[in-house]
C-alpha cells in the first residue's frame, strides 16, 4: 500500500517528531538507526579505502615522473626547460 494523503500517519515533521517523542520515548527517535549504520559503514570503508589507495598511487607516479631527468610536470614549479626546446614555440 503506497503513502498517499489519506494514509499519512503524522501530519509534518514536529508532528512526527513530537508523536514519537511522546509514544515511544527518546529512543524511538533512533530506532532503525543501527540497521542504517551497518548498510552505510561498509560503504563508508570502500569509498575510504578506493580514495585511499588511489591518492598514494597518483602520488607514487607523479615522483616517478617527476623523477625522470628532462621531463617537466605541470605541477613542478622548479623545473629547468629542457635542453634543445625553445620555452617561447609552444
């Protein structure tokens, strides 16, 4: 049964909250907050974990070009231009 108009069981938000507070105590505030927790904190540990694991492997190629002898890397602010390349043709 879908949640039309006529099937609302609270009438807004402080409504809600207010009917909660009132029939189920302060707890009832967080009920299913645990069901909640463990669908998000797996989720939470890949997303931190992808972003971890690219970020140090961005930052480990990045050394190795920057490494290179002759290369000049967007990023580097003290590079020397490369021998036989005019600064100015490009």
């Amino acid at each position: 049964m879908g949640q039309g108009a006529d099937s609302a069981k609270y009438k807004g938000l402080w409504n809600g909250l207010r009917s909660i507070a009132h029939n189920e105590g302060f707890r009832g505030m967080f009920k299913g907050n645990g069901t909640n927790c463990v669908r998000i904190v797996p989720n939470s540990a890949v997303k931190f974990l992808t972003y971890e694991t690219l970020s140090k492997e961005w930052i480990r190629q990045r050394r190795r070009v920057m490494q290179q002898p002759g290369t000049a890397c967007a990023f580097s602010h003290t590079h020397e231009p490369r021998k036989g390349v005019d600064p100015s043709a490009a």
